[in-house]
C-alpha cells in the first residue's frame, strides 16, 4: 500500500507586501479588509489551519477615523495584575499616545484567539506617517 497518497498537499503560493493608506478610512471596515487580507481568505488556496495570507503594510495612522462620539466614549481597558490596577485609556487619547495600537488592537479581535492568530498578526507592520521600510520587498498599492 501506497502511503504517500494520503498525504494532505497544500500548495502555498508566496506572500505578497500590500500597502494600504489609513488616511480618511473608518477604522472598523478598513480593520475587516487588513483581517481578511493577513488571513489569506481573498486568496483561492485559503486554509483556515495555515498561515497562507498576505504581509500588510499600513501607513498613515494617525489619520484614521472614528464615526459618532467614538473619539470621547471608546474605551480600552487593561489590567496590569495588581490590586486596583485596571487602566482605562479614551481613543482620542490613544490617538495621541500611539496611533498605530488603535488599528493593532482591532485587527487582532478579528483573528483567531490561537497560536495561528499570533502568527497571523506578525504580517501586519504599522506606520504613523507616509514613510515605511519596506521599500526593498516591492509592495503593491491597494
């Protein structure tokens, strides 16, 4: 018996550097196109057990939108493990503080809560401004 057919082959076409511009997008629906993109699931070859998805490269941050009173009401909340140690921080002031943990943070709500989601999230790189570096692997412009 031959048991090299029952072998599962996966074809894993090579990744593609993505650019996408923040500037003047609503960060729910720009974080769902990032997910689906570092997922894989655009591509034909998609499969949810691999990483097979694409590198993002996001740039321009700090211009990122929010609708309504999300700027004064959104809160993200942490704790650092002591007693009494819960820290709320406002997205107007995230914004000021890093902007590029605004979108981080939603886009790693969309992946899967696994060792798979850890590694997912490794392709996306996040630039305040207009300048990134990665120029060397030829990004396309989305």
């Amino acid at each position: 018996m031959d048991f090299l057919s029952f072998k599962t082959i996966n074809k894993n076409d090579s990744k593609n550097w993505i650019i996408m511009d923040a500037k003047d997008q609503y960060l729910g629906r720009f974080s769902t196109k990032i997910a689906l993109i570092i997922r894989g699931k655009h591509k034909t070859n998609f499969s949810p057990n691999l990483d097979c998805g694409d590198y993002v490269i996001v740039i321009n941050s700090k211009k990122i939108k929010l609708t309504g009173k999300k700027w004064i009401n959104k809160k993200y909340i942490r704790y650092t493990g002591y007693p009494g140690g819960k820290k709320i921080i406002f997205a107007k002031d995230l914004l000021i503080k890093n902007s590029t943990k605004i979108i981080y943070k939603a886009v790693k709500g969309m992946l899967p809560k696994n060792r798979l989601g850890n590694k997912i999230i490794k392709n996306l790189h996040i630039y305040p401004s207009s300048e990134h570096k990665h120029q060397a692997q030829k990004p396309i412009q989305l």
